[in-house]
C-alpha cells in the first residue's frame, strides 16, 4: 500500500510498502502539509530506488550516517558532511571533492587538504561502494612536496632526558622513540593496558591511525622510566592537564638541551630509520611501528645514508665485517 501519514503525540509519522519495502519513520514535524510533502519524497525516491538502483537516491548524508554507524573515525567529517548534506553521491565527481577541500580549508597546505578533506570524503563514498550502493571513486590528492624530518637519535634522546625536570615527559620521549608511536596513541595509554611483570613487559596501544590495537614491547630503559610514574586513578599513563602544558615543558626541554628542535613525531621517523639500519627488514618495522605496509615504510623512511664509501661493502667478507676500512692495518713484509 502507498505511504500514509498518521500523528504520534504531535509529530506526524508515515508508514506504508512502497516497491515492495515496508518503511515507517518520522516526517519531523507537526505541520500536516509538510509531512504529507515529506511521504511523497520518500514515496518517489523509493520507487526510483528500485528502477535506478541504489546509487540513483544515495545522498552523502546518508553514506556519512553508514560510515559513522559502522564505527569509522568521525575525526574532520563535521566540515565536510555540512558542505555536501544532502547532495546525491552520483553526482558528486573527483574535481567537486577537490574544489571542495580548497573551499572549507582555503589558504592551508596541501597536505591539510588531503588529509582533512580529500581522504575522509573518498573514504565516506568508497565505504558505501563496499556495500554496493555506489561505484567506487578516486581522486588524486594535491600535490606535496615532501620534507624529510629530522629523526630522533639515541643521543638526541639522551640529551633531551637529561635536560628534562619530568619523569612523565622522559618516559614519554623513550616510548615513541621505542615504539615507534605518534603521539595520539602514546597519549591514549591507560595504565590497564600496561603489563610491567610480563615477559616480556608490553603495553597495548588502544588506538592507532589504521584502526587496530598494537602490542608493543617495552625495553628495560623504557620499563624503568613507566615504573616510577605515579599511577592516578582515571589518568592515562602519560598524562598532562592540556595540550599546551606539554608543548611547552617539550620546547623548554629542547632550548635548555640546545638540541636540534623536533616535534614529537619525529620520535616515529627516528625508530623507523634507527631499526632499518640496525639491520631489521622493512617488513618486521612496519609490523613493530604500525605501519599498514613495508611499501609506506619504504617510500617515507628509506633513506639513503649520504656516505659515497659505502660501496666499499660490497667487498666485505665474513671475516672483512667486523673491522673497519679505515683501521684495518697493512700487513708487514719481510725484506730479502
């Protein structure tokens, strides 16, 4: 039967079967007109639902609601559900999503565009792509240049430590060098997730930037620096009243040290780039580091060591490894 309308206190409601669904909802108002208006919306966008398929009626309100519901990050959706609301996502296109980013972030870089606008929007329709309701879409990202951060060091670390009047911020610093963890997921540790007496000791990161839960060892130096941070009921092991508190106490440290000013994650280029040349495979960092895959850790970390003799390896033995070019003495020849 078509939809009708009927009353629920003061909101009119509809309910009926139209192309073969039965639907009931609120039309959202008391005004008998409006709701009556509102039915035969639905009514149309029903039947032009099952004629069209899905993707004729899919607005981007409605594929934001399945992202949300689905347990997706909401963080930047806010900007961009407003800007499209209820436009149809068949009629959304690759250089609207671009205009887009330009027009609710103007005058930032282009890698806040992509990052705050460009890949949660692509990530909205695509997710509705899995569901069959709409073709997948692909949008290249603004071109950015990119700039190689300076990583931690062990002895960037060690300078920082020493210089540093807070047990919270040292254990913090040799977390993300150790672990190779941005700040948020850092931030996001509860003391519950902590296993100080387990061989060997970890710490569960909650939340990362891929969505899964990471499990992490904790070195003696890193174990010992947790073991005295007091434990407060309700705080999380690395806790400060704000976000500017530890801004501040970061760039103390770094002036007081006179060390090179990085921010905190360059703790994640450092243990990315220390692990590589330790030896470890690309594939074993992304795992340790959270990485999605060994290609990103490679194209973002991979650096070359700028030293032309290191060729020179290319001679090296077994038994050539263990000493340096520069030390190894000449041997001595006898005279006749």
């Amino acid at each position: 039967m078509p939809l009708t309308i009927y009353r629920r206190g003061r909101i009119w409601h509809y309910r009926g079967t139209v192309a073969g669904r039965r639907l009931r909802g609120s039309c959202q108002t008391t005004d008998r007109a409006q709701a009556t208006r509102t039915a035969s919306q639905i009514d149309s966008s029903e039947w032009k639902r099952r004629d069209d398929g899905p993707e004729a009626v899919l607005t981007f309100a409605q594929a934001a609601m399945l992202y949300r519901s689905a347990g997706k990050s909401p963080r930047f959706l806010d900007k961009i559900e407003d800007y499209w609301k209820n436009t149809r996502v068949k009629d959304i296109r690759p250089s609207a999503i671009r205009q887009m980013a330009m027009d609710i972030y103007p005058g930032t870089s282009a890698a806040t565009m992509n990052r705050q606008a460009i890949t949660p929007c692509q990530a909205i329709i695509n997710h509705a792509a899995e569901a069959e309701l709409c073709p997948l879409i692909r949008v290249r990202k603004f071109k950015v240049d990119k700039k190689i951060k300076p990583p931690f060091t062990l002895e960037w670390v060690d300078a920082f430590c020493a210089h540093s009047d807070s047990p919270c911020l040292q254990a913090l610093v040799l977390f993300m060098f150790a672990t190779g963890a941005r700040i948020s997921e850092a931030l996001a540790v509860q003391w519950d997730n902590v296993d100080l007496n387990g061989h060997p000791p970890t710490a569960l990161i909650p939340r990362t930037k891929i969505g899964e839960q990471r499990l992490v060892n904790l070195p003696p130096r890193l174990l010992t620096a947790i073991a005295i941070l007091p434990r407060v009921q309700g705080r999380p092991v690395f806790w400060y009243r704000t976000g500017w508190d530890l801004r501040r106490k970061w760039e103390t440290t770094i002036r007081r040290a006179g060390i090179q000013r990085m921010t905190p994650h360059s703790g994640r280029h450092g243990f990315a780039i220390t692990m590589l040349r330790s030896g470890e495979d690309v594939k074993t960092v992304a795992h340790l580091g959270g990485w999605k895959s060994a290609v990103h850790v490679l194209t973002s970390y991979a650096h070359a060591i700028e030293d032309i003799t290191r060729n020179g390896a290319v001679f090296d033995t077994i038994d050539t490894k263990t000493v340096s070019h520069e030390t190894r003495k000449p041997r001595k020849t006898g005279t006749s």
